[in-house]
C-alpha cells in the first residue's frame, strides 16, 4: 500500500512539474532519484554550463521511468550513470527510433573533473548504431561496499572471490569487467575490508589502502543479507540480482537479497545506519561517505569498507531529434 501510494504522489508531482516546465517552456530534465549520485552529477554537469535549478524543469526519476518519460515526450533530456552498453537506452532507440546522445563540452569536463572524482571518456561511436560520432562525456566506477559491522573477515573474502572467479555465470553485460585485473580499480582512498584485502593479496595484487576495522563476528553472522542496487531500469538492479544469486549458490548458510534502491547515496546511507550488509555505489559518493563531505558532511558512514570494483560507469545523456536540441547550450 504504501509503494502504490508513493508511486501514486511521484506520478502527481511529476503532472505537476510538468504543466509548471510547459507553462514556463522550460526544458524538463530526469535528474535522478533523490539521495542518489545520478542527481549529484546531474546538478553537478547543469552547474557546469551555468543552467541553474530555476532554468529548467527537474524530474527525480529513475533511468527506467525516465527513459519511459523520453519516449512519451514528457521528458526532454535524461541523464544516467549507466554502463555501456547500456539496454535502456538500446531498448529506447528501437522505440522510438531518433535518440540523440549529448556530448558535453571540454570546458564543462574540465569544470567537473576539477570539482569531482569524474574524468573525461569517450563513448565510441560503434556502441551504439545510432552514434553518428563519438561522444565525450565523462566516467566514474561502480564498486561494492560492505557493512563492516556485518560482514566479518571470511565473508569479505567470499565475496570478493565469487565476484571475481565466479563473474562468468553472470549472464548481464558488465560482469565480463569483474575481473583480477579491475578489482581495484576505485578503491583509491578507501578502507578496504580485511578479508577482500587478503583474497586480492593471495592473487599477486598489491593492496595499499588502508585496513577496515571489523565489529562483525563470524559466530554471529546474519543469515539474511540486504544487497542495496539502484532502481529497475538502470544495471544496478538486475546485475546485483546476478550478484546475490551467485552468492547464494556458493556460499553456504547465507542468502542475499538485492533491493531496489535510489543507488549510491542511499545504499551507503542504510550501511551506516545498519539496514543495508552490501550496496553498489559509485566510487565517489563511496569516497565522500568516509570522509563525510558532500552529501555526508556530518554524517560520515565510518563502518563501511570497499569489497571490489563492479563496472565502469559513464554517464550517458539522452535526447530525441524531436526536441531539437544538440547540447546544455541550447538550454540557456
């Protein structure tokens, strides 16, 4: 009752902003769900070419909803952190047929990479058949983080050894990047759990962050696990679905669960407030977390811990050639 009542309030809101984004002919644009680091970066890319929060229309969408809102034409542009390819997007370019891929500006990569973790990267054109040229855009990765109250030493091994040795029974397209040779990648600054630590270690890595220090007992172990991902339309939730059942399969006396979710923000959110055992997160907000800055300043999340890297993340920002428009400048 209480989701079909939600989902019921967000349909409003978003008729709402709608007619208010028409009446004013702003350019309405899916942001991202709140407390999640699509909306982070969202606000951060429109910052970056001076579009203010009154100079267009904002839709707190997931990638899923959001594309759905591109295709009906109630959304204008959607900005996702998605790996590539990503099937959203394939899926609405054999809808409708005209998607436009926006390419953002060196000055506006140059503005975010030296107010953030993101760098520049390219998309190449072959990633999608409706590419025309390459896309510059920039990228951050996908990691997971463990809640360092119940995920004991073993376990943290586990873990980052089925993620690892196990990634090729995962049929979604970014488990191929779980491997050896990416698991550190966005561990950068991060405590890393003791027991990933001496998986990757026995397997020739060199691990130099810092050591998580762990509450978590092996006599006490939960049962059942909560994996936080992000929301259905985006890689999150079906890839950490993957994840949990090939966990479930080779570890014997746990069962983790993957939980729909506003994403990073949200998952590294409930770890600290011991609701969550594992949560997909990007590398930055995971780096914020622990340093409690951005969207943790005072509230630091001290009892999470870096298991492993997932998959790269780009952000991707869509359009349709119906709406005529070729770049954030033409917003201004």
């Amino acid at each position: 009752m209480k989701k079909k009542l939600l989902g019921f309030v967000t349909v409003l809101l978003s008729m709402i902003l709608l007619m208010a984004g028409c009446s004013e002919g702003k350019k309405n644009i899916a942001i991202g769900p709140p407390a999640s680091e699509t909306n982070s970066i969202s606000k951060l890319i429109l910052d970056a070419y001076g579009i203010g929060d009154d100079d267009y229309t904002g839709f707190q969408e997931g990638f899923g909803d959001a594309a759905d809102g591109v295709q009906d034409g109630n959304i204008d542009i959607s900005i996702g952190i998605l790996g590539l390819p990503a099937a959203s997007i394939e899926s609405l370019q054999a809808s409708v047929g005209d998607v436009v891929m926006l390419s953002l500006s060196d000055d506006a990569i140059a503005k975010i990479e030296k107010n953030s973790g993101y760098r520049h990267h390219t998309i190449p054109k072959d990633t999608y058949d409706f590419l025309e040229n390459d896309v510059q855009t920039v990228t951050a990765y996908a990691i997971l983080m463990g809640n360092t109250d119940t995920i004991d030493d073993e376990l943290g091994y586990d873990l980052a050894k089925i993620m690892i040795e196990k990634a090729s029974e995962n049929t979604h397209a970014q488990a191929k990047q779980m491997i050896l040779e990416n698991a550190l990648r966005g561990s950068e600054g991060l405590p890393i759990h003791p027991g990933a630590k001496r998986y990757y270690e026995e397997q020739g890595l060199t691990v130099d962050n810092p050591v998580a220090e762990l509450t978590a007992d092996k006599g006490k172990r939960k049962k059942e696990l909560i994996l936080g991902t992000g929301s259905q339309g985006g890689t999150y939730y079906p890839l950490g679905g993957e994840m949990a059942s090939i966990w479930n399969k080779n570890i014997k006396g746990v069962n983790v669960t993957n939980t729909e979710t506003g994403a990073s923000v949200e998952n590294l959110s409930s770890i600290r407030d011991g609701n969550m055992d594992l949560g997909m997160t990007v590398h930055v907000p995971a780096l914020q977390a622990v340093k409690g800055e951005g969207a943790f300043e005072g509230h630091e999340v001290p009892n999470s811990a870096f298991i492993g890297h997932i998959y790269p993340e780009v952000i991707q920002i869509v359009t349709r050639k119906s709406t005529g428009i070729k770049s954030f400048d033409d917003l201004k």
